[in-house]
C-alpha cells in the first residue's frame, strides 16, 4: 500500500492528464479551448492591423476658385487622410456623391474666402459629413480642420511681413502659443490599439465559460478519478492555465509586436492580473458546467453575452453612461476588472498598485468562484462513477 499523500499526488496528476486528454480528445473543446483565443485575435489583429483610416474619399465645392481656396484643395488632396475624388461646380452635385456613398465627406469653400483671409475676417468653409460613421467622420473633419489652420496661419504671416513684420515676429504674432502634441500610449491613435487588449481580455473569458460547459456535460457521462474535490479543481484549473499560459506568451510576444500594438506594462504585473482572471474564469466556468445538460446549450445561452460584456466592461461604450446598478453589477464577470487592469498595466504602463481595486476584486472572485466550484464538483464525484488511480491500490 502506498501512503496517502503518494496516492493524493499520484491522483492528482492523474487527474491533470485525464483533463488534458478530455480537451485534446474532443474536437469542439480543442477548438474553443485550445485554438479560439490564437484565431479570433489573429483575425480581428488583421482587421485593425491598418489602425487608422486614410484617403477617405472627398468632394469639394470651390466657389471661391482662387489662389487661396486652391491651396486649401491641394492640402486636403494630399491627405493623408482624405483624397479629393471629384472636384464639383454646385453642392447639388456634391451631396448627390454624397448620399449614393461614391464620397464620405464633401468642403464646401465659398465665394469671398480668399477675399475674407486678406482682409483678416473670419473666413469660412463648411463640410458635411457622415455621423453615422465616427471613423470616417473624424478623418474629414480632422484633415479639413488642419488644412484651413494652416492655410490660415500662413496667409496671416504673409500679410504680416508685407507690413513690415520679419518673420519670426510674424510667426509668433500668427501663432502666440506654440503647441507640440505628443500622443501617449497610442501613437498612432488608432482603433486595434485601443480595443485589441479589451478584446483578447473578454476572449479569455467565454472561451472558458463555453469550453468548460462543453467539457462539463462530456464529463458527467464518463468515469472520475476519485480526488479530493478541492485538489480536483484545483488540478483542472491548473491545466487551463498551461493553456492560456502558453497562448497568452503567443499573442503579447509575437502577435502583439508584429501588428505594432502598444506593450508598455512589466510582465511581471501582467502575469499577475492574467493569473487571476484565468482562475477567476476557470472556476466560473467550472462552476456554470454543472447547469447544462446538453453540449449545445452553452454556444447559444454564452456566446450572446460576450457583447453586453464587453460593453459592461466599459470599452466601446463609457462606463460614465451606465447606471450605476448596472455597472456595479458588471462587476461580477472577472473581465470587468481584467479589462481595466490590463488596459491600464499593458498599454498605459500602470503598477499594480495603480490597479490595486481591480486586483483585489479579481482576488475575490478567484475566491468566491472557486469556493462554488469546489461544492459543484463534490456534488458531482458523489453521483458520479469513480475510478481509483490504479498507482494507489
């Protein structure tokens, strides 16, 4: 006979290996798993790989049809936002380019703009634009807004010196603050930088809770290898987290640096957050696996909620503009408080002090989640057929 610590341990690892074999036995567990986190980010990466919009195409409106106004049309014909498509005569024709989507924003410039600028009045230029698309929307208007300041400041400095201003003096007359912007976090301000993170974050999360319910009803209709139900899970979180260990060091070290997305947190803040929130999220869906009785159920009952969650966990939509109940309640998905620690460590270059409320909330609910997991899973070796690990008789 062996001691009952060698039986513990043997059975321990026996239970390692029977989830192991259970996961890569099973072609849909493997794939939500094992190879969902590695294919959604590989394809949304691709899809915001360009991070920002450029060459949105324009029509432009030029009543003015002067020098000036044509400097203005240069400007926004290199871009690189915009690229001027049609140059049109009336605005009957531009909004009709506009409406039928051959152009996304239309400048109109209008007769007396040159006139304006050289007299020092305020000299105006109109654009219409589609709000209904914000990406679009704010490369128009940007690169309309930069152009006419810049047009503006130059004709402001020649009218300057032809008054006997040199040209530093005009300049500083022309522009009395000097502004230099430097963009943190997010250099190129574009949209995977920002949402990448949320997203591999919210991932993590529902491939769990589905993977595990999947698992969950393969498991109740097979043998168990008798374990204390607190190793047991113990031994099957363990298992979860070499897989998202493996796949996480995948994504942030050779997905990340290949699309260009911002990495600035220390790695070892990082192990500490993601730690948690996989066992936070394992134990969740452990404990939600006891619940369904058919493989089927979880894809149509989970894979809805992973848009409400993202948008509890406050990314494409302000956590301000929830109420508050609401936003409290969030809280009890672990990818409320990864998301925001993670976001803040891994691009923002936090310390986990910084982040130290979602870290604690992350802790509590490793705790709480693991706690019911662990009263499901004696629930469940109570019921179930067991077999003992042939190393321990």
């Amino acid at each position: 006979m062996k001691s009952a610590n060698s039986c513990n341990i043997n059975s321990f690892f026996a239970v390692v290996r029977q989830e192991f074999k259970m996961i890569f036995t099973d072609s849909g567990v493997l794939l939500i798993l094992v190879f969902a986190m590695l294919i959604y980010t590989t394809i949304y990466s691709l899809a915001y790989g360009n991070e920002v919009v450029r060459n949105v195409a324009i029509a432009v409106v030029d009543d003015d049809n002067s020098p000036t106004s044509r400097t203005l049309v240069n400007g926004l014909r290199s871009g690189p936002n915009t690229e001027v498509r049609y140059e049109v005569s009336t605005l009957a024709e531009a909004k009709s380019l506009f409406y039928s989507r051959d152009v996304f924003g239309v400048v109109v410039i209008p007769d007396g703009f040159e006139r304006d600028v050289f007299a020092g009045k305020v000299a105006n230029i109109a654009t219409i634009l589609d709000g209904s698309h914000l990406l679009l929307y704010r490369q128009v208007l940007e690169q309309a807004t930069k152009d006419a300041l810049t047009n503006g400041a130059t004709i402001e400095v020649m009218r300057l010196v032809s008054k006997g201003a040199n040209d530093i003096e005009a300049m500083e007359i022309a522009q009395p603050v000097a502004y230099d912007g430097h963009t943190l976090h997010n250099p190129s301000m574009g949209y995977g930088s920002f949402v990448m993170p949320s997203i591999v974050v919210v991932i993590i999360q529902q491939t769990l809770l589905i993977g595990l319910a999947m698992l969950g009803v393969r498991r109740r209709e097979r043998p168990m290898i008798q374990l204390n139900p607190i190793m047991s899970v113990v031994a099957k979180i363990l298992v979860y987290m070499i897989i998202y260990g493996i796949n996480l060091t995948i994504i942030l070290g050779i997905v990340w640096p290949i699309f260009g997305f911002p990495y600035e947190g220390e790695t070892s803040d990082v192990i500490v957050v993601f730690a948690l929130y996989i066992i936070a999220s394992s134990a969740l869906g452990l404990s939600l696996s006891h619940l369904f009785a058919k493989r089927e159920t979880p894809l149509m009952l989970l894979l809805w909620s992973s848009v409400p969650i993202l948008l509890l966990a406050g990314v494409s939509y302000p956590k301000e503009a929830f109420p508050g109940w609401l936003y409290i309640l969030g809280k009890i998905f672990p990818s409320s408080s990864a998301v925001n620690a993670y976001v803040n460590i891994g691009t923002a270059g936090a310390s986990l002090t910084d982040v130290s409320t979602d870290v604690v909330i992350l802790l509590i609910l490793a705790i709480v989640y693991t706690t019911i997991a662990i009263l499901a899973e004696k629930s469940m070796l109570s019921h179930n057929i067991h077999i003992s690990d042939n190393q321990c008789v």
